[in-house]
C-alpha cells in the first residue's frame, strides 16, 4: 500500500464513526448530528447520523 494510501486510510478511521450508543433505546431510530449530538428532529440543510434499531448507521442529509 502506497504512503498516501496509508495516510488516507488512517485518517479516515481516526475520524470515522464506528458506533453510536443511545441511553434509553426509545423509538425504532435515533438521530444524531454530525458533532454527535443527539436530536429529536433532523435540521434542514445538515448531514445527520441515523442509527437504526437493529444496528445500521445511515449518513443523510435533509
């Protein structure tokens, strides 16, 4: 693997999210910012977090 693939690779999992935990596990989904704050609601115009309950995590913008 090339230096620049190296570079990549570690920087994106130095940044990536890997899980997302939810403290009270209420609802089918939980949605999150991209800071990782916990909404209640998405935000117009910003790139959301959603975990689903069975486990999957779904980048969205609204």
């Amino acid at each position: 693997m090339s230096d620049a693939r190296k570079a990549q690779k570690q920087h994106d999992d130095e940044l990536s999210v890997s899980s997302v935990r939810t403290q009270d596990g209420s609802g089918d989904y939980q949605i999150y910012s991209i800071t990782g704050e916990r909404l209640s609601a998405p935000r117009r115009g910003e790139i959301h977090i959603v975990r689903y309950a069975d486990g999957t995590v779904k980048k969205v913008v609204r």
